[in-house]
C-alpha cells in the first residue's frame, strides 16, 4: 500500500493538489505562476464529483471509487467523452 493510501483514498486528486502546493512554495506563493496546476487540480476535482454524483445517482456504493479502480475509471473516460 502507498504512503499516502487512506489520504488518496479521501481525495482523488492528492498528487495534483500536492503539486499545485509545491509550485506555490517553489515560486515564492506568486499564485499566477501555478496557474496550470490549479487548472489540473480543478479539473481533476470537476471529474471526481461528477463520477462520485453518477455513482451515487445509481445506487453504486462507495461513491467514491476504490483507489486501485480509478485509473482505469479515467481511462474508460476519456476514450468515451464528447470532444
């Protein structure tokens, strides 16, 4: 189990989120710097709320997707959204 396994588990946009804080820190917190991570961080929490919403919608339990689950949930995604 990874290091960070029950934080990830809460919250599926940990890395993009400990990146966001990394280049704030890197770059003296000049929040323009980090604009794109702050994109990919929200991004990432847009698509994790709609699939938790969906889940819960449909009665799938947790709503939350297993760890171990996710990137293959992203995967299925992203070969299936509209352009």
């Amino acid at each position: 189990m990874p290091k960070n396994y029950e934080a990830e588990k809460n919250n599926p946009c940990l890395k993009e989120q400990e990146l966001s804080y990394k280049c704030l820190s890197k770059n003296n917190f000049d929040h323009g710097k980090c604009e794109l991570y702050y994109a990919n961080y929200n991004n990432c929490k847009e698509f994790w709320n709609k699939v938790r919403a969906d889940r819960r919608a449909n009665g799938i339990f947790p709503y939350l997707p297993d760890v171990a689950d996710r990137e293959s949930i992203k995967a299925e995604y992203m070969k299936t959204k509209p352009t």
